[in-house]
C-alpha cells in the first residue's frame, strides 16, 4: 500500500476516473458512390448531431456544454488538388481544410476516384477532455448490366 501511495505521489499516475465521453455522430450524403466515379460526385460529411455527452439515446446537444472539436481522417492518399498529384484517392475540398492542413470544421466536402471504398473517421474531443472516435465507409455501388450507375443522380 505505502508502495502504490509512493509511486502516485512520485509519478502522479492514480487519477479518478476518465472524464465523461462525447457522442461523435457522422452524417455523409451520400453513403455510396458508384464505381468508375472519378471525383464527379461531392459527398458530404457532418458532425453537427454530435454532442458533447455521451448518450444511448439522441438528444439535442445542450448548448452550454461547450463545443466539441473534432479531427476527420480518411483512410486513402487524400489531397486537395487531384491534378497535381495523380496518386491521389480523395480530394478534400480546399474549404474544407484548414490553413494548417488540418480537417477539423464540423462539415467536409470531398470528392474520390471511385476504384475502392473509403474510410472516414471522425475524432470528438469535449471540454472535460472526453474522446471518442466513430468511422463510417463510403461504399462502392457496382454499374448494372448496362454499365449505368443505378445510383439517383
């Protein structure tokens, strides 16, 4: 016991609990794109049904809770312009990206190539200093039988 009291005061690793998790809430319109896309199609991600406290049930965030930051990630070679680099997957809207290259506005728009699908993470942060993480896929729709995208455009 005298050991573990030592070892806290020495180091400061007895803490109390983790502090309470946010709820990260991703909306992407549209969910899926159709093979062969080429960057034709904007898909658009929101994370403003997030909410600061994590719920089983949706609830409308408080709005004295503080506003949660959030940091998006896609799993793919991301850039913002697809002509000067011809590798790239997914083209993040200029608008949607900081000055300091980071992805961390509530909405992103993006474009992909449409080869493969995509991975999309989204990182919540609250005011306690609570994280949780959430992804989502845009899939891939295959053409029908008359190489049409059967996806409404």
């Amino acid at each position: 016991m005298r050991a573990s009291l030592f070892l806290c005061a020495i180091f400061g690793a007895c803490s109390g609990p983790p502090p309470p998790a946010p709820a990260a809430v991703i909306n992407a319109t549209p969910s899926s794109v159709c093979y062969g896309d080429d960057f034709r199609t904007s898909i658009h991600l929101d994370s403003r049904g997030t909410s600061p406290d994590l719920t089983l049930i949706y609830t409308k965030p408080d709005p004295d809770a503080g506003v949660p930051t959030t940091t998006w990630t896609f799993l793919g070679n991301t850039c913002q312009d697809r002509t000067s680099d011809p590798t790239c997957d997914i083209a993040i809207d200029p608008g949607s990206v900081e000055p300091s290259g980071a992805i961390d506005f509530d909405t992103v728009t993006f474009t992909m190539r449409g080869d493969k699908p995509v991975q999309v993470s989204l990182r919540v942060q609250n005011a306690a200093g609570g994280v949780t993480e959430t992804a989502t896929t845009i899939s891939i729709t295959p053409l029908d039988d008359a190489g049409v995208c059967p996806l409404p455009q």
